[in-house]
C-alpha cells in the first residue's frame, strides 16, 4: 500500500507541471450551511480536472523504453485528457479509447491534447476488450483510472495542497468515482491530521463503493444511473478499496437532483463553472447529509468540463 | 488629486471585508497571444463586482450624522449592489434608483443586500433627477458610482492588489466606463512602476473616453450602444479625466462582437463566468490591438454578474 511518501515524491514530480489550484469559498455557502467550507477547485486544472495529476505522475514513472513504447487509456472523459496532455508534455505516443457514443467536444479535446483517439462499443467490457487487443497488438502500456499505485499518488498530491493552505480542517469531502482520488487524498489527510474525518460521496444510482464500504467487500454493480458521468464506475479499484477500507471514515450518497443546485450556485454566486461530478462532494455539504454545524471543511471539486448542454439546461 | 498614499488608507479599511481576488492565467491564452497574461479576478469579488471595494470605502469615509441619514445610489447595476451590501455591513440606510426596465434578477440582487429600490425613468437625466428629489426630501448622501475620491481610492485597490503578487509588469489593460476603476488603478500603477504602461479599454459604442483623451477635454456623447453595460455612461467623471489625462497611456477601443468569443473562452477553458463589461480588457488582449509579444499584462475582469439569457446566447 502506498503511504504518504509517494504522495509527496509525486508532488515534487507534479510541481512545475501542474496548477496549484485554489481553495474558494462563499460566505453566502457558509451562512446557508452553518459551516466553514473551502472548495479545492480543480476545476481550475489543466485539461479541466484533477486527472492530469496521476496521468503526469504515472507516465512520469515509466521508463524510457516503456515511454517509448507509448501508452493507452479508456476513457470516455477527463481521464483520457489527462494521459493525452501528460504524454504530450513527454513526447511521447498515446492512444485513448472511447465509446462510439462520446461527445464530440471530449473527442476533440483529446484528439487537440494530441491522442490518437480509438472509438469501441459502449459497455466496459467493450472498452476493456479494444485496449487488450491494441495493447497486445501494439505493447502500448496502459494507464489505469484508478487502479494503480502511481496513479494514486498523483491524486493524492490535491489533499497535499489542501492541507498546505489549512491545517485544522474537521472534514474533507470527496466524489467517488474509481476511488483514485479520495484514496490518494484520504492518505494525505491522514498523514496531516488525527481527527479529521474523510467523508467520500457517491450519487444514489453508483452507489457501488457505499455498499462495498458497509458490507467490507468490493461490491460490483450490474449497471450505474447517474448524471454524474465521472461516477459511472461499475466498483472501485482493488487497490483503491483497500486503501478506502483503511483511511476513510464515511461514504455516503446524494441524489442526482441535488446536483444541479449546487452546480447553479457555483455559477450564479461563485462565477465558476463545475461539472455534474465535481459538485457531488459540495451538495453533499449543501444538504449536509451529515448535520454538521460550525464545521471546517473542504470539498473537492473534480472537475469543469461540463457539456454545455448540461449547462444550458441548468440556466 | 488623490494620490497613492489614499489608495493604500483604502486598502487597510477594506482589507478584512474584501476578497483577495486572485490573478489568473491560461496556457492557451498565453500561446495564441504570445504574452503572458493575468486576469485579476473580480468577477470574484463580493457582490460580483469591484464595485463593492468604492462603495464601502467611501461609506466608511462618512461621519456617523451622515451615516445615520442614509445613503442613495444611481445605478441599474453593480454599483447599486456594492451599495447596498456595503450599507448592510454598516447596518445604515440605502436607497438605490433604478430604471423601471432593470433585470429583475438585478433589482433582486440589490434588494437581497438590503436596499430599498425606487423606479425612475430610463434616461441619465431621469435617474439623476429621481436621484436629487429623494436626497432633497430625505436628506440621504450621494454615493456616485465613479466621480468621488474616496470611491476611487476604494477601486484603486484592485490595482494595489495586482502589485502585492506581480512586481513587473509591462502593461496594465482596464475597462472604462465611468472611469472610477482605471483612475484609481493607474495610481497604484504608476507608483509601483515606472515602465509600466496603463491602457484603457471600451467598445466603440461607447467611447467617450478614446474621444476625449484624443482630443484632451471631456467629451460627454449624446447615446452609447453596447452589450456592455457598465459602459454605458456618456462620459467619464471630471475627477476621472483629470487623473486619466495625467496616468493612462492609452485609451483603445473594441468591437461589441470581439466580446463573446472572450467569453466563451473564460466559460469553456478557464470555467469562470465574466460578464460583457468584465471581458472588455481581456478581449483587448486577445484580439492584441496594440500588437504586443512576449509582454507582461494584467488585465481586469471587473466583474461577472452576466445575464443568464446572455450566457445562453454564447453557449
């Protein structure tokens, strides 16, 4: 299991490449929920999210012959950008494989980060099965979205930077998708405080690490309903789950409906955009799930890349 | 004429109630530009504006027997919203005119911070004669929406702020509409610097200033057309144009149409809405008017209360 060490090498990895993105917060958010609330804005990322960060770190950590090798990602969103960019930044080769059904601007902002972009069927076994063949076929080295040590550490570098600019927080509140983020971030809080309490977030219809987190096995659903596209993971990673068992205190859910309130906030009272998943981690603090009353806290957000469709219904 | 030293008396009185906006910066703008550029935020400010900093600073400049009297505003804007939250937090009186054609969403805004809204005619003259009735009959202080030093002081800490992060550089891009925001900039400007240059920004529909800086007097135009709409005033304040004359540079003009496109550009690549006014001196610099490369630029989004119906128009 990786511990905090690898998080704090992947963060001097990451420095000269990445933004250190800022902790926002609302005085209006703060009156509503009685709380003290600090939004850490990945939204502000490069390519959007906070996916570049494992991306960079991982490809970072090949060696020249694998790099040379090019790598390969599935990804029907941020993850793909990530791997696009930071195989950019390293010269070298990247091909991402996306369902048929993508929205074009994801395809061409991946296609613009310089991948070579492969179309497969819409299902993850589908998605799955293209990258094993294109691996095989090619030796191109796969770059997990979740799943994966170097990875982990990459995400783990955005609890770092929150714990740089506020120590005494009582919660941190993070979206669960694969589980790259919150486990990373769960072992940086750790390492930085004893009594704050890691509180992961899913929306109601992916709900598949709040059931593994309470029956203490990786739960994998049959299928996942939710606007949050980032969460449409069938089950976190094993390596992920592990890591959640261990550092996390809570995981609890949200309803989709919930989404789009917080997202409106974001844009009427706070000027910035944020997609549907990265404001699972703020309506959860917005419906304070939790009760908490006279509470530090801060909520992650993921990401921006909101479809301007989703937008547009929102306004 | 005020000088620096009353910008930095400013800056302590609001220091504990702004917000510290942030200086921004996009990879992608600086590669199509060839400059490097930061927007400094204030679209992030309270109340959506830079507004708010002129309207407290010169609130807080009242005696108490003049506090106790109330105060009034003319603005179918930002202004009357910096008013009216800056009233609240001195627990005074505020009355802000507003044309009977206003956005609803913007009287409700001003009402929400606490502000009693009278309805005037739509003309200047209308506004400006509901304006003297109500402070003939009730007494209330004038607080103008640029031609005040103690307002102009307030805003001039936007540009204070821009050197506490960024000692050196080259050129500094404002908007203009009544002149409140460039005036006070250009003396903080002037004092850190002395290479820096100071450019105003309008639109051609409304470029009072660009005509009266050219030819050396005060030029009050008899209708402006814009999209943005915290330029429309006729002209630039007689204390504005003493100061304009003595630090700007330049005062340049852009196209209605040259708006969006920024717009579009702070919603999908940096996630952070602007409002038309508030994209004014970004889009200087995009559309690089002046032919500038390799260049060290602020420029300042002075504010992002955009119309929901507009920000569906560029999406």
């Amino acid at each position: 299991m990786i511990i905090y060490s690898d998080i704090k090498k992947a963060f001097r990895v990451l420095e000269s490449v990445v933004h250190k993105t800022p902790l926002l917060s609302s005085r209006t958010f703060n009156e509503m929920t009685g709380n003290e609330v600090y939004f850490k804005a990945e939204n502000f990322q490069r390519i959007g999210a906070f996916k570049f960060r494992g991306a960079y770190n991982k490809i970072s950590s090949l060696t020249d012959e694998e790099r040379k090798r090019g790598v390969i990602a599935h990804s029907s969103g941020n993850h793909g950008q990530g791997v696009a960019l930071a195989s950019k930044i390293f010269g070298i080769r990247s091909v991402v494989v996306m369902p048929h059904n993508s929205v074009k601007s994801k395809v061409e902002a991946t296609k613009g980060y310089g991948a070579e972009v492969v179309y497969c069927g819409l299902s993850t076994d589908d998605r799955e099965k293209t990258t094993r063949e294109l691996t095989d076929k090619y030796g191109y080295i796969l770059v997990h979205p979740y799943n994966d040590e170097k990875l982990i550490a990459g995400q783990g570098t955005v609890g770092l930077e929150i714990f740089q600019d506020i120590k005494d927080l009582d919660y941190l509140f993070v979206p669960i998708g694969g589980g790259g983020l919150i486990s990373g971030c769960a072992i940086a809080a750790k390492h930085h405080s004893s009594k704050i309490k890691v509180i992961g977030v899913e929306t109601e219809g992916a709900n598949d690490c709040y059931q593994s987190f309470r029956q203490k096995k990786l739960i994998k659903l049959s299928s996942v309903n939710t606007i949050a596209d980032g969460m449409r993971t069938l089950s976190v990673g094993s390596i992920n789950f592990d890591i959640i068992m261990k550092y996390v205190d809570d995981v609890i859910t949200i309803k989709d409906e919930d989404i789009y309130p917080m997202m409106k906030f974001f844009v009427e009272r706070m000027k910035i955009l944020v997609e549907p998943t990265g404001a699972v981690a703020p309506a959860a603090v917005m419906k304070n799930v939790l009760g908490l009353k006279g509470k530090k806290i801060a909520a992650v957000i993921s990401g921006g890349n909101v479809d301007l469709e989703i937008l547009k219904d929102i306004l």
